[in-house]
C-alpha cells in the first residue's frame, strides 16, 4: 500500500471529507484529489504541525455540536 492509498484510507476511515483534510494540509480539495489520484505530489509541511491540530481540533468541535444540534431537545410540559 502506498502513501496514496494510506492516506485516502485513513480519511474515509475518520469519516473526513477531502476538503477538511485538505484544509488541514493547506490545500484546496481539488489539490487534495490531486494528490490521492496521484497527479500530484504531497509535499512537507513539518513546520505547519501545530496549525494542522489546532484546525483538526476545530473540525471535530464542528462537528460535535452539528451532531448535538441535530438531536431533539428535552422539553418540559
């Protein structure tokens, strides 16, 4: 398995879409297609980790409180 295939299986397996990863290595969505298709290289981005969790943090707050807004609340009668 290479790195192509690693990185599309780990994204699907987190339930990410190619935008949110790509956002996460300051991508668009079509340069991150371009790289899982392999019509384009993943370059480095070492020094950009800590910008990388922090808007991984703010995807899964995201989506926590997508999920907590769906859900019906309590009511009293």
């Amino acid at each position: 398995m290479d790195y192509r295939e690693r990185l599309k299986a780990v994204r699907e397996d987190r339930d990410l879409t190619q935008c949110e990863v790509g956002k996460v290595i300051n991508k668009s969505q079509q340069g991150y297609n371009h790289i899982e298709m392999g019509r384009a290289e993943l370059r480095s981005t070492i020094g950009k980790r800590r910008q990388r969790r922090s808007l991984l943090r703010s995807i899964k707050q995201k989506r926590k409180r997508e999920m907590s807004s769906t859900r019906t609340p309590w009511r009293k009668n």
